[in-house]
C-alpha cells in the first residue's frame, strides 16, 4: 500500500492536534469531539473579551467550522475562559469548546485535529 500522507482521514490517530486555535486557516478540515467526519473551517477571526470587575480585556482566536453535507449545523470553535482562580481572572486556556450557532455561551469542551485532504491510495 503506498500513500502520500499517513495521517488517518478520520483524524482519531492523527498527530495533529490542535492546541492552539490560531494554528488553523480557512480551507483546514478538521474533526473534534467524537465526531468522524471532516468539516471545513470557513472563517477565522478573533473576538475580545472583557471583565469589568479587573478592568481587563482579552483578544481569543474564533473558528466557524461547517460540514459539507445536507443539513449539517455550524459551530464555533473557540478557547475556554478561565474568569476565577483564588480571585478574578481572565485568560484564555488550552481546552477548546465546540458551540452551536453564533452563541458562545456554552459549548462542549473537544479536542481538535486537522485531517489531511489527501486521499489514501491503494
């Protein structure tokens, strides 16, 4: 069997794992949570967050992913806020939330890999 990329295009074993949202583009296709099939970043952007109780403002990277199919739903990828550690705080954190639509309430905390867009031949 040979291949021109040995990266899975489930993306369960791949080794590249997104820490950081800042790594991806538009174009990437990427897969989180449990889910196994591919779904495309189409925008990039970043958004800024305040606390008025520290007088503090961040800027955290957002990513609009969307499937290609029917019917398939958007979510925003951002980072989790961390707001309280022995005091109020706001940083950003490592762990990525996946949430529906435009709202970043809440969302379900997921680890991200970009797949490659290359077919595996036989």
């Amino acid at each position: 069997m040979s291949t021109t990329d040995p990266t899975p295009q489930n993306g369960t074993d791949s080794p590249d794992t997104i820490t950081d949202l800042r790594e991806l583009r538009v174009g990437d296709r990427v897969v989180f949570g449990d889910r196994q099939r591919p779904v495309d970043v189409v925008d990039v952007g970043t958004r800024t967050v305040t606390d008025e109780r520290i007088t503090k403002q961040i800027e955290t990277p957002i990513v609009r992913v969307q499937g290609d199919w029917s019917g398939a739903v958007g979510r925003v990828l951002a980072h989790k806020l961390l707001r309280w550690a022995d005091g109020i705080v706001l940083e950003e954190t490592d762990a990525i939330v996946a949430c529906e639509g435009d709202s970043l309430t809440r969302g379900d905390q997921v680890t991200v890999r970009r797949v490659s867009s290359e077919e595996v031949s036989a």
